[in-house]
C-alpha cells in the first residue's frame, strides 16, 4: 500500500534525485492544506511505484519553504530527476493533479 513520504531536508534530495514527484508544501494549520490531505493519500496509493508522493510541513521545514520559494500554501511542486518541471498554488482537484503525474510518467 503506497503511502506519502513525509520530506525533512536529511531526506528530500535523495528522495526527489530519480523519478517523478510531486511535493506537497503544507502546514498543519492550513486549511485548503487540510482539504488536500486526503487527495495527496489517494494519490500516493495509485501512483505507489510510478511517482513519489511527498509532503512538506512548512512549519517544521521552514529553510526547504525557503529554497523553494514557497510564499503561499498549499503550493504543489513537481520535480522530475531533481529538477522542477512545474508547480500548482492553492487547493487542486485530485484529477488534475493526476492528470499532472500521468503527463511526467
């Protein structure tokens, strides 16, 4: 059973370095965050061994908050091999967030 993978900066190069993933930027007081915690669990089930489904908590991991640029959350990265291809700001449906994966897949 796929399950997200919760990124500190000990692990997140490493994680993203091969392969498609997406990286939700998140805090546990947020609520479109709270509202798209359940679409990243879904996700992370259906695309377990084709992506990485990631999530960032802002609050714990302000300096990758930082690095990345990320001034409003949630803001949804998609890195391939390390490298950012695109990115999602505010609340997004579970299909196009699919649809993003299966474009980079």
């Amino acid at each position: 059973m796929g399950k997200y993978i919760d990124l500190t900066e000990e692990n997140f190069d490493s994680t993203v370095a091969n392969g498609i993933s997406l990286v939700d930027f998140w805090a546990p007081w947020c609520g479109p965050c709270r509202m798209l915690a359940p679409v990243i669990e879904e996700l992370a089930e259906e695309f377990d061994g084709k992506a990485n489904i990631c999530k960032v908590n802002t609050d714990e991991q302000q300096d990758l908050a930082v690095k990345y640029g990320i001034r409003s959350i949630p803001t949804i990265i998609f890195m391939k091999d390390g490298e950012i291809v695109d990115q999602m700001v505010g609340a997004s449906s579970k299909q196009a967030l699919a649809d993003k994966i299966n474009s980079l897949v």
